[in-house]
DNA sequence: TTAGTCCAATTTTTT
DNA sequence: ATTGGACTAA
C-alpha cells in the first residue's frame, strides 16, 4: 500500500527534529520503517548509525521484522531496542565510569523489594512507620525526574529522612554490582552529562535516532534524549498525546506537546486518517476521548466504512461476563474471524482469572499476555541463580538466593551471616563458595557439599553452557525439593526449568555469554504465558489462539474484534486513579481510548453488576465514561416500557437514570422478561441492586441512556 | 536457630 | 485465594 501525502512528507523529511503526530491507527509504524528505509536509501545513512527506540521488546522485533523485509539483508543492521535495553548495552561498556564493574547485574522488581526491607529492618524501622513500598515508589519518582539522591528534595515521612535511605539504597545496589530498571536510565543521563570523554563516544555512535510512543517517555528519558542527539540534532518522535498512559511511571505529555519549543525548528507532522477500524468504532473512541480537556484538539478521521455498531453488555457478575465473552468469541470466529485477530482487553491482571477459566470451558484457544513473566517465576530464578553460580558470575543476592533452597538447615540468621563472610573475604560470591569446599565456619559449613558439587561439575559446564544446569539441580536435590508442592504443581516447575534448559542452549549457540543471558532474562521479564489451562486437549496450531491481556499491553496492537471487559467504576476508571484527582481520571479515559481503537471490525464492551474482589462482593456503577453515551453509537439491550411519568411508551436503556420514591435516584443495569411482567434490576445510589416489577414501580425516568 | 503453623495484607497499570 | 511475615515449639 502506498504512503499518504502526510506519511510520505513525514518519511521523506530531511536531517533535524520531526515531530509525528500519529492518531491511533494512522500508520505510524509504516511511517517509521518507509523513513528509516528512506534515510538510507536516499540519504546513504549508514543502518547501523540509525538508532530506533521502542516501548517494548516486542515493537523492537517486529520493527526489526519489517525492516528486512522493506530492506532485506537482516534489517541492514539498524539498532533498535528499548530506553532500557539500549542503555544497558551502554552501560555495559562503560559502568566504570560510574564505580560499577562492567559485570554488573540488574536487579529486579522482586529481589529490588527484599533489598528495600532488609534496609529498613537493618534500621530498626517497621513498615507501619514507613512502607517499604512507599519508600521505592518515591526513590522511583526521583529517578524518573532524573534526580540522584544528592539533589533531590528532601523528603521525610514521620520524621525519617527518605532522602537518607535512598542514597542508603544506592550505596547497597552499587555493594551488590547491581542497577535496577531505573537506573539504567539515570546511570546513561550521569554518563552523557558528567563524563565528557564517554559521553563523546556515545554521542558520537548515532548520526540519526527515532522514538516511538514518544507520549510515553519520562523525563529521564527525555534528558537522555536531548543529552545523546544534541550535536546532531537528528531526532525524530512519533507519538499521540491521546494515547498516553504510563504517567504513573512519570510519563509526561508536555513532552510531545512541548517539542518545538524544545527543539527549534522542529518540523511538525500529522497523520490524521485512520485506516484501522471502522467509522462506527472510531466514531464512540472520538466520544469517549472528547470528554478529556487537557489534550492537543485533533481529528481523527475514519477511512472505513460505518460497520457494525459497538455493543455494550451489562452482565450479571464476573462469571456471566466471562460466559458472554465466549459466546462472542465464538460468534466471531463463526463470522470467520481467526482466533489470534480477537484480543479480551481487561484494567486489572486479576481479571483474567474467571475469563480464562470460561474461556477454556468453552474449548477456545487462549494465551495470556503478560501476568508473572517467565524469569519471575520463583523456580526459574532459583535455577538462574544455580546457573549463575555454576558459570562463576554469581553475586550475594544469588547465593543467598539458594542458599537454603533446597534445605540445607540455614535460617534466617545464617543466611545473613553468610552473607557477612561473603563480604569480609572480598571475593566474588562464586569463588568464596569455592573455598568452602573443604569446610567452612558456622553456617557456611553447610555449604560444602554444595560447593564441592559445583566444583566438580564446573569445568564441564563451561565447556557446554547449555548442560549441567538440570544435573546440577538434581544432584544438590533442588528437583526434589520440589516435591514438596505436590506432584502437579512440581512437574509444572520441572518443566519451566526444561524450557530454561532449552532457551541456554539456544543462547548458547548463538554464542551469547553468561553475562548477556543474564541480560537478556531480565529485560525480557515480561514474556508471554503460552496456553495456561487445558490447552493439550485443543489441538490449535500454535499462534491460532485468542490474546488475554491488559489494557496497558494492548498499546501498538490491533486485532479484528476486541472485547474490552470490567467496565465500570472502580475498575475502568480504576479506583486508585481517582485518588489521584482529575489528572489520574483523564489518563483512564485514555487507557479506554487505547482499548476501542485496537479494534478494526468488532467492539464488545462488557461490565458486570457484581464482582467479587477479595472474599466480599462489589456491586459497581457503569463506567462514567460510556454511562452518557447514546444508543446509536454504543448500542445495548433495550426494552419498550410505559412509565408512570411521561405516561407513554419509552425506550428504556439499560444505563438510564430513574428515580424510586423510596429509594431515591439509580441506574438501570438489567431487564428481564416482558409485558407487564417485566422486572427491571436498578442500582440504586444509596440503597443498592433492586429488582422491581416495572408496572408497579412507579419510576421516574431522570435521562434515557 | 530453624521449621512449621497461623495470620495478615494484598492488587493498577510495566521496562 | 494466595503469599510473606510473625510466632512458637523443638
């Protein structure tokens, strides 16, 4: 297909700073690749002095993918990747500016928290003075807006200097050779600002650099931005302030609305037609979208045609919506729409739970997106820090990983002691467990025999990094160990190890070390859960399967027919982003956006009237978002009623507001059977879910929705 | 000092 | 419902 004129204008621009602004569905992917493609064709760029950043390792791939297919030849080498991997591959080479050994290891989420509440219980403060979390979540804004802990704000919190522990933090990361997510970020900004020589080098690496999803990059990122092209000034940025949705990891839109001011001379490009979805779906986004005043006002113009209106379905509780949400799968997939172009969209991970189980009843192909990556998993961790002692590149947080694991008879106290020793010797974890092949004192004794293990089996496994891992783990009874959690659920970890197993011996010949394996699991947390629940029984060619995911993981995706499911107050907006104010409540509405706009063909939307949250029920509200819309471009359930009111027959939504003499002012959620017999479900604001019959209700119709 | 039992807090979203 | 943390027995 060809370029439009904005497309091709934007993709054939010379050197300097663009601005694309890419409405949902505009292209803007094709934009980038027919750029990057014409950067090199017409204006002998170099490909491997082209840098496109990515929000995901996923957009990296397919970006990847399509640029070798346009250019062939590998993609001719263009490097591509995210903030976070490409920062790392900085950092790789020059940690040591910054006191690192360039064998530093990032840290993740979860050893990331234990770190934090060792810290606070080594000072004797408990998480009802300060939450650990609350502490992270802070020392992570600060990294967002690219402050270390010497210049930012102080900040106390019962009389505790935050600032103190997050240079504390700091002081204990660098002591373990470890960053964490953010400060792969921060540690290439202090690179390219406080060390000239290296911040040359790197400035130096690229002649042109494209970002995608630019609504999404935090300060930090912006900084780095700024830092890494300011001599070349070759920056090119596509986003759309609708479509930010990661403020709460300190994204911000004045970024991509302030962009010419930034960058003198930016040219501005606006790609304005949709080519995605039909005019109908495009149609109640724009509605939807509208509501949110702080935004760049643009349009976003169908190129389809109306197609079918979007439907709203008011479900009795999460297992009715998960049954409806089958049945429209299967409606779909009899309309001969192929199960991987139909996505179930949700707010919350939990959600995925009952529609997995129904989804799976009802024998259709599933994958979920998401939810606890493969390298989170507690048993490939364990394996990874098996590994990694194996390979001589293990630090303190891997030893004490496994230290009791399988039971050695080390507690909790053993294991800090041993963790003492570690240090006081000075030698890396891996060679101090050496040592204590012959004995050691106190605890580590314990680890003797462990280590003689590891000796023994180590030069065999350099040799063949691929092997060793499962005998090791059999041999210090770490497989066995796992007995423990019944036989189900072990022979389910003793496959993932398997599957790790495989994955190193891939790695392997492609000739990755230890180090970058390493790497490459903890960019890659995230990966996708293959098939959970009976998929054996199925028979589906893999790829053929229905994508369960969040609504946060659907950004840059498109799909047939989407079902966006939990739309209702609390979760869509959710209620910890009221909290937050307007702000928080104008990002869920473009977390809504994002959803419809996956969707090319077919829109369900679907909300239930109960939903269990922890042990007790929940009866939500309608979403604020689609509660006003009219029937004719989010349609629903209707009935034909007479009302004591207007006197006459009405239509009477499912969403329309009544009023009951008693029990004062609600919305209809549901109707059931017909006549005069015709009972309708009304929540009301005060005095919840009714069912009434119609005729004797004496209702007072507020607004028809 | 460790291991097992009981109780509490937890969940918004991700690199 | 699950999981980490505190408490208690050995």
């Amino acid at each position: 297909m060809q370029l439009n004129d904005a497309q091709q204008h934007a993709a054939e621009a010379g050197g300097g700073p663009q601005l694309i602004l890419a409405g949902a569905g505009s292209g803007k992917t094709r934009t980038i690749i027919h750029r990057i493609g014409h950067l090199i064709a017409a204006n002998h760029v170099a490909p491997h002095r082209i840098l496109a950043v990515t929000f995901t390792n996923k957009a990296a791939a397919e970006l990847r993918a399509r640029l070798s297919q346009l250019i062939g030849d590998d993609g001719g080498g263009v490097v591509s990747g995210t903030f976070h991997a490409i920062s790392l591959s900085f950092l790789r080479r020059h940690a040591e500016a910054l006191g690192y050994p360039k064998s530093f290891q990032v840290i993740d989420a979860d050893d990331q928290k234990a770190l934090i509440k060792r810290l606070l219980k080594a000072r004797n403060i408990s998480s009802d003075t300060l939450h650990p979390g609350y502490l992270l979540a802070w020392i992570e804004h600060c990294k967002h807006a690219a402050l270390t802990a010497d210049v930012a704000e102080a900040q106390a919190w019962n009389d505790i200097d935050m600032r103190e522990l997050y240079a504390a933090y700091q002081q204990e990361l660098l002591h373990h050779e470890r960053m964490d997510f953010s400060d792969l970020i921060l540690n290439t900004v202090r690179l390219l600002k406080e060390h000239a020589d290296v911040a040359a080098l790197l400035r130096a690496r690229f002649d042109h650099v494209l970002v995608d999803e630019y609504q999404d990059t935090n300060p930090a990122q912006h900084m780095w931005l700024q830092l890494l092209c300011s001599e070349h000034r070759n920056l090119t940025v596509v986003g759309d302030d609708d479509q930010s949705i990661y403020g709460w990891r300190g994204a911000d839109v004045r970024h991509i609305l302030d962009f010419e001011s930034v960058w003198a001379g930016a040219a501005v490009h606006r790609l304005e037609h949709n080519y995605r979805s039909t005019a109908a779906i495009l149609d109640l986004a724009n509605a939807v979208i509208a509501g949110n005043s702080d935004r760049h006002i643009k349009q976003l113009r169908a190129t389809r045609d109306a197609g079918e209106t979007p439907f709203w379905q008011i479900c009795q509780d999460e297992y009715d919506e998960a049954r409806r949400i089958s049945a429209a799968l299967r409606h779909w997939h009899q309309q001969g729409v192929a199960w991987r172009d139909m996505a179930v969209l949700y707010r919350t991970a939990r959600q995925s739970l009952p529609i997995e189980q129904m989804v799976n009843e009802a024998e259709i192909p599933y994958r979920v997106i998401g939810g606890v990556g493969f390298f989170e998993r507690m048993e490939i961790k364990d394996a990874l820090a098996y590994w990694a002692l194996l390979h001589g590149i293990a630090d303190a947080l891997h030893l004490r990983r496994i230290a009791n694991k399988p039971k050695r008879g080390i507690g909790a106290v053993g294991e800090q002691r041993i963790v003492e020793m570690l240090a006081v010797s000075g030698m890396s974890a891996a060679d101090w467990l050496d040592t204590l092949a012959d004995g050691g004192v106190g605890p580590s004794a314990k680890l003797a025999s462990l280590a003689r293990l590891i000796g023994e089996q180590r030069s065999d496994a350099m040799q063949q990094p691929d092997m060793g891992l499962g005998r090791l783990l059999q041999d210090c009874g770490y497989l066995e160990s796992l007995q423990a959690m019944g036989e189900i659920e072990a022979a389910a970890r003793r496959e993932n190890i398997q599957a790790l197993q495989d994955y190193i011996a891939i790695a392997a010949g492609e000739g990755m070390t230890p180090i970058e394996f390493l790497d490459r699991a903890a960019l890659l947390q995230s990966g996708e859960q293959v098939n959970r629940g009976d998929g054996a029984s199925h028979n589906e060619t893999d790829g053929e399967t229905v994508s369960l995911m969040s609504l946060h993981r659907a950004k840059g995706l498109e799909f047939t027919a989407v079902v966006l499911s939990g739309v209702e107050e609390g979760l869509l907006p959710h209620q910890r982003s009221l909290d937050e104010g307007p702000a928080g409540l104008s990002e869920e509405r473009r977390l809504l956006y994002v959803g419809m706009t996956r969707a090319k063909d077919y829109l369900l939307l679907t909300s239930a009237r109960m939903r269990r949250n922890f042990g007790d029920m929940q009866f939500p509200q309608p979403s604020r978002f689609i509660a006003q819309l009219a029937p004719e471009i989010l349609a629903r359930e209707a009935v034909v009623a007479e009302i004591a009111n207007p006197g006459t027959d009405c239509e009477l939504n499912i969403g329309s507001s009544v009023r009951h003499p008693s029990f004062g002012e609600g919305v209809i959620l549901g109707v059931e059977g017909a006549g005069d017999a015709v009972r309708v479900s009304v929540e009301f604001r005060n005095a919840g879910t009714k069912r009434l019959m119609l005729k004797y209700a004496a209702l007072e119709i507020i607004s028809i929705a």
